[in-house]
C-alpha cells in the first residue's frame, strides 16, 4: 500500500506571520540577515555566509558574470549557470574574479593618426565623451593621450585634422598604475580635480579608466560578499553527468561554491557525485545538493556530504514539472519539514546543513515566510530575471517593457542534465519540464533589493526578531482561509489605478 501524507502540502501565500512584542531596539537597521551557506559543526563559525539570504537561479536567463557582480554587491551570491560549455562557465566566474568595482575596462580607443571625423563618429557609436588614444587604436595598447570634448572645436576645426595635434598627450595628463584600490584612484581624481583617471599596466598599456561620477556608486558597500582576497564572491552549477571535467574547470576558475542543479536530488547520480568531489577535494570545495523535499531526502543528502542542500520541486514560476510528471510537494510543506528535519540531524550529530528554499516566491514577503519556516537561504529566478542584470532581452509587449525569462527544462534551455534519470538514451528528454515566458521589467537589482530586505528587515522587527535564528524562534505562523486572502489586498474599493487605466 503507498504511503500517503495525512496532511495537504501548503504554499507560501497560504499563510500569515502573526506579530510577536517588538521592543525598542526592534528597528530595521538592527535586523542582521546574516546566514550560513555551508554546513558546519556545533561551535565552530561557517565557513562560508552569506550577508542577506538571497541567491539567484541557476538558469540561463538569470544568472551570468553581470548578475554575479550586482548580487554580491548586495551581499547574496549567484551561481552561474551550468546549461552551458565548461570552458564558458567558467570564463563568467573568471570575470566575476577579475571584476572592479569603479575601474571600467577601456572600450573605446583611437590611433594618433585618426581625424576628428574620427573621434566624432566614435562618440556617437559609445556615446563616451573621453577617448583614450593608444599608439595603434587597441583598446589594450600603449597610452599616447586622451581626447575629451574639451579638446577640440568641431565649428572652428577640420573635421580631417589628426588625433595627435589635438588630444592631451601623456606628459600632460594625470594617470595611475594597475594595482591602485578605487580609494586611491577617487583620491587622485579630487586631487587633480579630473573627470577621469586612465590607469594603465606597467609597460605604459591602457587598462581602463576611473570616472569620478560612478564613485559615489561604487563605494563600498558594508554588505557585500568578498572572498579572503577581496573579489566578490560567486557560485556555479555542476551537473552529474560531466562533473570530473566541470569542477576541476569552475574551481581553478576562482568559483566560491558550487551547486548540483538538478530537478530532484534524491538519486544516486547526486551520491557520486559528492563522493567524487569528496575523494578528490575533502572539505576543500564547498557543493551543494538537491532538490529535494522531505526528511528522507534531506538525510540522504547531508550524509552524501552536501555543504547545503536544496528545497522544492514543482513550485517555480516556469516549472511544469508537477503538470508533467505528477512530481512535487507544496513549497511552504516541503521547507516546514526539510527544516525540522535539519534541525535534528544537528541534535544527533553536531552538523548543521543549511538548506534553501528554491523556487515559487511571488511575493516579497514569501521570502520572510521561507526564513521563518526554517529556511537558511532563498533562491529566486522570476525575481532577479525581471532586473537590468539578467543576461535576457528587454522587449515592449502590449505597451508595457517585460524581460524573456525561461525554464531550464525547456526546450529553449535544453538543460536536459538537470533532469538526468542516468539512463544514456533519455539524455535528450522527450518532453519539456519548463516554459518560455515574459515577466515584468522592474529596473535595476540594486533598487529591487533594497526594497525587499526592507520589508523584510521591517517584518522581523514585527516579529521581535533581529536575526535570522531569532526569527526562528520567535515567529508565529498560522494557515489563513481562502477568504482571509481576499481580506488580505486591497478589498471594497474602487482603485484610481484601475479606473486610469480604464480611461
Ligand atoms: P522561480 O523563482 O519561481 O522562478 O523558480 C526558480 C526555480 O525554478 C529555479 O531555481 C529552479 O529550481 C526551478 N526551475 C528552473 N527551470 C525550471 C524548469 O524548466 N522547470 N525549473
């Protein structure tokens, strides 16, 4: 006879956090959302955290090197997508190492011997208004001067007269030498009172430049996420197929963790997997695992040596796994319970594996609800596929600007990897397990976050909480009936909004 769960599975929207006493120091700018990424042992500091408990799918319309960059700027971490060649994966996580907040690699150069005409026609393909003049026009050759806007008089000038009679040449212009922090180079700008700083390698070739105007934006942020040699952190998935290629590539590359993506964990293909990072690598390389969503499948993960280990199946915004297979488990369920779970394989043997809550969140405030029901971490892929940084096309549809946003078990995706059964023949799978969708263009990430974990940081302070354990502790959580929804939006009036629309 088959098992059968005596409850229904739930989902976020079916539930409410019920306020707790909130004392005085519950203020947002106390509430730290600080967590764990990588299992650890009772007493001792993960290994590795993350500062605000977001990561951003493993998919190819949400998470490249760009993505990477603008999520742990905010302090939460990306794993790059794996539905691509190793040698491309690792490329994006290789420019998330190599990446500098506020030094802007050179990308429009001119030759000596090159006209106004020239210059002219280069400012409007770019739009930049400084132009470094290297000795053969290369982006990366030997720096000869720089041309701004206020070199030349396009009315009083011969549109043929030559870059090198008119730009700033080098023994007049104020340069700095790779290897200066963004500190030294605002310095310098104030300094000499500039607009830009070239900085260029030790042979006198251009590196890129320093504006004064983006220092404001990319001073430092206390949030975000650094590795110990203070280049933003960053994630990438493995499949269980091509792993002995793929992880040696994504570890040499520089990436900080690594994730199995894969619809659902509990198989054999994720054991060896683990266990060959294990053999290889010890405790050196930090992987995740999943997903799953129950006890039993948390259990066989953390023993398989997973560092964290995934929650959902069914429940993303362009999964139709559910609908296809059968397969899957209401998302607020699955993470009650893998939580519990969690919590007492740490009881029994002093090893806390942290688990995310993967998929299905609409709502800013299912992001609170996944962390009071236990989950270490969130990871989204419709929220950041909405932002300026997903590597997707932004189009008008019906008048409105939306962003491509599509499933890794599409067909578009053909990621057939993560949905392995370990059968060579169905390596290319017959039927889809994800759709190709829009979804509402929202504006830049930094925006988007900053909104969220405010209201997220606000609901804490609701609760009495001020970190993620004592959220944990302290919240209340009750199911709400289908009419309690319709209280819970605005009800009984008539919205200007809508009438405007309606106009
Ligand atoms: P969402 O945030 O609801 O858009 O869900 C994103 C999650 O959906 C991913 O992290 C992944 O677990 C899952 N996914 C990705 N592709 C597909 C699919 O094609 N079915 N599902």
């Amino acid at each position: 006879m088959a098992f059968f769960y005596e409850e229904p599975s739930h989902t976020f929207s079916e539930y409410l956090l019920v306020p707790s006493y909130s004392s005085a120091e519950c203020i947002p700018s106390n509430v730290s959302l600080r967590t764990p990424l990588c299992r650890f042992r009772r007493g001792e500091e993960p290994p590795v955290s993350l500062n605000v408990p977001l990561t951003s799918a493993v998919m190819q319309s949400v998470s490249d090197d760009r993505m990477a960059v603008a999520l742990a700027r905010e302090g939460g971490l990306s794993f790059i997508f794996c539905s691509q060649p190793i040698e491309s994966e690792a490329e994006m996580v290789r420019r998330v190492k190599r990446y500098k907040a506020g030094f802007v690699a050179n990308d429009s150069s001119i030759g000596p011997d090159e006209t106004l005409a020239d210059i002219l026609a280069l400012k409007d393909r770019t739009g930049h208004t400084t132009v470094a003049v290297t000795h053969d026009g290369s982006l990366t050759g030997r720096l000869l001067g720089i041309v701004t806007s206020r070199d030349y008089r396009v009315s009083r000038m011969d549109a043929s007269a030559p870059v090198r009679d008119f730009m700033t040449p080098i023994d007049k212009i104020v340069f700095a030498r790779d290897g200066l922090t963004l500190s030294e180079a605002n310095d310098i700008l104030w300094e000499h009172k500039l607009n830009a700083l070239p900085v260029v390698d030790n042979e006198g070739n251009m590196v890129a430049f320093v504006f004064r105007k983006d220092y404001d934006m990319h001073k430092e942020n206390p949030l975000e996420l650094l590795d110990a040699q203070k280049r933003y952190a960053v994630g990438a998935g493995i499949n269980t197929r091509d792993y002995e290629d793929r992880v040696p590539a994504l570890v040499d590359a520089g990436a900080d963790v690594l994730c199995i993506d894969s619809s659902e964990g509990f198989t054999e293909w994720q054991r060896r997997t683990l266990a060959w990072i294990r053999g290889r690598y010890g405790d050196a390389v930090k992987v995740g695992g999943g997903n799953v969503v129950d006890e039993e499948g948390f259990r066989f993960l953390a023993e398989a040596g997973a560092d964290f280990v995934k929650v959902g199946i069914g429940g993303g915004s362009i999964c139709i796994t559910r609908e296809a297979k059968g397969i899957g488990r209401g998302q607020a369920t699955a993470v009650i319970e893998v939580a519990r779970a969690r919590d007492r394989y740490f009881e029994e043997t002093g090893v806390y594996v942290p688990i995310c809550s993967d998929g299905g969140i609409v709502l800013d405030y299912h992001i609170t609800l996944a962390l009071a029901m236990g989950a270490d971490f969130c990871m989204l892929g419709r929220y950041f596929a909405r932002f300026d940084e997903s590597p997707t096309n932004r189009v008008m549809v019906n008048g409105n600007y939306v962003k491509e946003y599509w499933g890794e078990g599409s067909s578009r995706a053909r990621n057939w990897q993560r949905y392995d059964s370990g059968d060579s023949a169905s390596i290319k799978l017959s039927f889809e397990e994800g759709v190709d969708s829009y979804v509402p263009y929202a504006g830049t990430l930094r925006e988007n976050v900053t909104e969220t974990l405010s209201k997220i940081r606000s609901t804490f302070c609701n609760c009495g909480a001020l970190s993620m354990a004592e959220m944990r502790r302290k919240a209340k959580l009750t199911l709400v009936s289908p009419v309690t929804l319709v209280e819970g939006g605005a009800h009984d009036v008539i919205l200007k909004e809508a009438v405007k629309r309606a106009k």
